[in-house]
C-alpha cells in the first residue's frame, strides 16, 4: 500500500501538479507569457496563480539588455545567466509564479548595480506601476475589507474554529481522526485517515 501511495504521489507531482498552472509551452506561449504572469485575469488570480505585477515588467527590458551587452562584450554575467536558467527550468516544469520570486529579485539587483547614478525616469515608471497595484488589489478586496475576518473564511474552515474551541474547552487530548487534509485552522492534533495525493501518503 505504501509503495503504491508513493508511486501515485510521484505520478500527481510529474503531471497534476506540473500541468495544473500556466498556459502551455510552445515558443508563442513563452513571449506571451510574461504579460499574462504580471496581470490578473480571474478575480486576483490568473492561470500562473498569482499575478506578479507591472514592475517587474519594467526592468525586464533592461535586464535582457545587459545581457545582450555582456555577450557582445564576450563577458559571462553569471547572475543574469542564473535567471535565465532558473526561467527557463520554471516554464518547463509547474509553472506558479510564486516560484519567480528569488529570479525576479535577481533581476532587480542586475539591474540596480549596472545603473550608475538613481534613474529618476525608472523611479517615477515604477512609482506608477506600484500605484496602479495597488488600485487594483483595493478594487479587488474592496467588498472585504468592513466585513467580520472570520466571515471571510470557508465554511470548513468555521467549522474546524468551532470544533477548537471545544476540543480546548473540554480539555481533550490525542488525534483526532479527519477525512480533508486542509487542517491549518486546527488548534488540535489531528490525524488524516484518508489518502489525498500528494499531502496524505497511505501508511
């Protein structure tokens, strides 16, 4: 049972979990890519998860650049090189942008130390950009933000609040056993009975 709970985790991740994000891999899908990672398209979401914003979209042009520059020059710039490995691994493999986090403030940095003097024409450019972000998420949140923050949550996620408070009340102790392995509201242990590829292996 085990080696086959493995065998079905290692599947899921290979294929569930590497295909769930994104919008495909062609050559068409990687230009476009880097506008439909920076913009929301469902609610706050958008096909990468989370929408990166337009700031990092202003230093791109200059950080390909540099790079460009560098190669003319015969330099190996093994920072900016990093990045684009790094990318290039992402759109192959699962293609959240959470995980362009560490390459993109790379990038910032590439971009920073090239710079000699402060750009007053790429501050104010992402000054705007940074406000136009923040209009945003305030449209996007605007319906939540006077209303009770435990209303904001899921109904499963209630019920687990609820179920803490008595749990504490009665001073209960040992597991107890659950069906869903979203468990975080839980301030109780808590044992996963059922398998859930990948966060719940069987024994």
């Amino acid at each position: 049972m085990a080696w086959s709970s493995l065998i079905g985790a290692s599947d899921y991740c290979l294929n569930a979990v590497r295909n769930g994000y994104g919008h495909g891999r062609s050559w068409i899908d990687f230009i476009t890519h880097f506008w439909l990672v920076a913009v929301p398209s469902q609610g706050v979401n958008n096909q990468f998860d989370y929408p990166l914003g337009l700031s990092y979209l202003i230093v791109l042009g200059p950080f390909i650049w540099f790079m460009l520059q560098s190669l003319k020059d015969r330099r190996i710039a093994i920072l900016p090189w990093l990045v684009f490995i790094f990318w290039l691994s992402w759109f192959a493999g699962s293609q959240q942008s959470r995980w362009l986090y560490i390459p993109i403030l790379l990038m910032y940095l590439s971009v920073s130390v090239q710079m000699i003097k402060p750009s007053k024409i790429l501050f104010g450019v992402l000054t705007v950009a940074l406000i136009l972000n923040v209009i945003s998420l305030g449209r996007a949140h605007s319906a939540d933000f006077k209303r009770p923050r435990q209303s904001l949550l899921r109904e499963k996620d209630k019920a687990l609040l609820e179920w803490s408070i008595r749990y504490m009340h009665e001073k209960g102790s040992g597991y107890v056993l659950l069906e869903d392995h979203e468990v975080a509201f839980a301030r109780f242990p808590v044992m996963i009975r059922k398998e859930s590829l990948p966060n719940v292996l069987a024994f």
